[in-house]
C-alpha cells in the first residue's frame, strides 16, 4: 500500500521516471478558477466517493485493455488500504472531450469527492471544467503538461521529469554540453522546453537544437544539421520514440561519426518499452530513465497473479491515485482532498517510485538512470527513496 513520505528520512541517490508517454494532443487548459479546488470537506469515517475515468466505449481494443487496467490496479489498491472507505464508481469517456464532459457531470452529481482519470489530455481538460464548478479536484493520467493547473493535477511521467534527472546525472559524470534533437510536432515542443529548461538547471550547454519533420525523408535532409550540433556537444539528447524517429537516428547517427564512444547519447524516452528496442545497436551503452525496477517488478507481479495478464504500462497510475487518497483520507483531516492536502512535499510512496504532487498540477517522480549493456536493461543510478535532498 502507498504511504506518506516519512519528512525526515534519509535520501538516496535521485532517480528518473515511470511508465511509457502517453499520446500527447495539443490541448490548451480552458480557466477555472485561479486556483485548485478547495474539495470536499470530510468528516472522520465518512465513505468516500471516488470517479474514475476510464477510456471505455471507444470501439478501440487497445483503449478497453488500458479501460480494464486502470480499474484493475485502482480495485487493487481499494483492497490494500487502511483506515480509508473508498466508493469507487467507473465511468467510460468514450476516449472523448464530449465523453469526459458527460462522464465527469454524471459524476459530480453523483456525489464524487474527487475524480481520477480520465487519459487523453483533451478529455482531462474537459473533466477538470465541470469538475471545478462543484469544487472538485482531478488527478488525470495525462503526461500532457499543459493541461496542469487550476483543479487539474496530471499523474503521468513528465518530460521535465526525465530531463532533469538525466541531465543531472550527466553533469554528475563530468557531461559539459548537449546537443538536443527534436520532432517537428507538439511532442517535440514540449521535449525541447523540457530539454533546454533542464541542461539550464544542471550548468549543461545546450551546443544546438536540432527541430526535423517528422518523417523519414525530413530526418535524412536534418542530419548534415544535426551531426554540426552533435560534433559540438559531449552527449547528444534523443527525444523520438521507438515507433518515431529513434531507430533510424540511432543507426544514421554512428554513421555520420557520431557514436557512442565519443558522444553520450541519452533517451527522453524508455529504451525498453517495448523490448525489441533493446535489440538495436544504436542504443547500446544509451542512458535512459525509469521507474524503480524493484518496485515495478513486484507490482506487475502481483497484478499478473491477481488478473491473470500482464499490467498495462499506466496501471500504475490508477494505483497510485487511488492509494495516495486513501493515504489523505486516512489522516481524518477534513481537508484531505483539498490542493494542499494533495500537493504536501513530501509526497507519496508509489508502486513504482515516490511521486508528488505540485501546486502548478505537474508532477516529479523518483526515477532511477539505465543503460543498455548486451541488450540488457542495467541500473546505473539507483531510484531515490525521498524528495529530500538527492537533486530535489
């Protein structure tokens, strides 16, 4: 079971994020309030009503199989808590802005205390309107920053997150400069703001930033670009994932000179998700960042026993929500749901890392740093087991 963060507990060393991006969409949060919502007030033993939001009615299988997990690991985390009644209730969004409207009114007039969920950005912004005219707080499993705010809190793996712990790392290591490469696309903008915010932070120069169409052709016509970016730069900073541009960047780049003896290529994004990445040559001795691996493991574990499949690689997510409110609502304090019971600094214990809350609704997540060796995931810097301290 999640718990608080023991505020005097001695840090380990700092580490990098969860889970595979979720898909991005250019979504701009709309104004609600300026500032998050003050929540339910709760009275000691009172049962509380949880929304969840799920992808469900979309005619997609893959949305239904992410539909599934998230109620799975949030049923689970309801069966793993102490001292906190939860009333979860599931509505389907049909993967929609109109779906999440409908789902997130039905949901507040139900009575719900708070709402988790929904996934895709659009429908999180949507959710997080009707859910502020009643008050109510959302933790969306949405990765898509721009969307944070106001009653809106994200609880998917940043950007920001991964950029900073990398590149704290890589300074950490004798790593001088950076040069960044980017898609021509939303996921690319925010990877490039991430990127440069971060190196900024860690005392890195960034030598060039390199933005490419995202297409095959557009890649091959930026690399004369990318390699004068490169050549400049100590370590060269991916952003594309195994379905973009990273596999044909990774073989083009040693071809260009540009290789992993001489430069440090590091990955915004999972090398081992999904596994057939690991094969590639281009990654090779690549640093990239991901959840603790203890952690990770022993959740899948016991989710494959109790549902008889492998978790989805969000299921976290829902686990972690539904475990920190329980944690909250534990407390017996009468604001538990309100932005500052959720935004405490300490943070939270999650099934895959500490996590916390931010009062601008973004989020950090303890994240360890890996390499690729022989085609093997290696742990090269260890998860933290605090925000204190450890480059926080």
């Amino acid at each position: 079971m999640i718990k608080f963060l023991a505020q005097a507990r001695k840090a380990v060393k700092w580490a990098a994020l969860p889970v595979a991006a979720l898909a991005l969409s250019a979504c701009e949060p709309i104004a609600t309030s300026p500032s998050a919502a003050k929540g339910p007030k709760l009275g000691s033993g009172d049962r509380v009503k949880v929304a969840l939001l799920v992808p469900k009615g979309t005619g997609q299988a893959g949305d239904e199989v992410i539909a599934t997990a998230l109620e799975n690991a949030a049923r689970m985390a309801i069966a793993d808590l102490n001292g906190a009644n939860i009333d979860l209730t599931v509505y389907g969004t049909a993967g929609s802005a109109a779906g999440a409207t409908n789902a997130a009114t039905a949901a507040v007039n139900e009575g719900a205390d708070i709402i988790l969920g929904p996934v895709y950005a659009d429908a999180a912004n949507a959710a997080g309107v009707v859910a502020a005219q009643k008050g109510v707080n959302v933790l969306a499993f949405s990765n898509n920053r721009t969307i944070a705010g106001n009653n809106v809190f994200v609880l998917g793996p940043l950007f920001e997150t991964s950029a900073e712990r990398l590149l704290k790392y890589a300074k950490s290591q004798g790593k001088q400069s950076v040069a960044g490469i980017y898609a021509d696309n939303l996921a690319g903008q925010l990877a490039k703001h991430a990127v440069d915010n971060a190196a900024s932070r860690a005392g890195i120069t960034v030598t060039g930033s390199v933005v490419h169409p995202f297409s095959q052709q557009g890649i091959v016509d930026a690399m004369p670009s990318i390699k004068q970016a490169a050549q400049a730069a100590d370590s060269v900073f991916l952003t594309s994932t195994t379905d973009g541009a990273l596999p044909l960047l990774t073989q083009l780049l040693p071809e260009q000179g540009i290789n992993s003896a001489e430069h440090q290529f590091i990955s915004l994004t999972r090398l081992d998700i999904p596994p057939q990445t690991l094969e590639l040559p281009g990654v090779q001795n690549a640093w990239f960042a991901l959840p603790d691996p203890a952690r990770t493991t022993l959740f899948n574990d016991r989710y494959k026993s109790a549902y008889g499949s492998p978790a989805h690689s969000i299921a976290g997510l829902a686990y972690d929500g539904i475990a920190a409110i329980g944690a909250l609502v534990a407390s017996g304090r009468q604001n538990a749901l309100s932005a500052q019971s959720l935004t405490q600094s300490q943070g939270f214990e999650g099934v895959t890392g500490i996590f916390r809350l931010n009062p601008d609704g973004t989020n950090d997540r303890g994240l360890a740093v890996a390499t690729i060796r022989d085609k093997q995931v290696v742990v090269i810097d260890a998860a933290p087991r605090s925000f204190s301290g450890a480059g926080f």
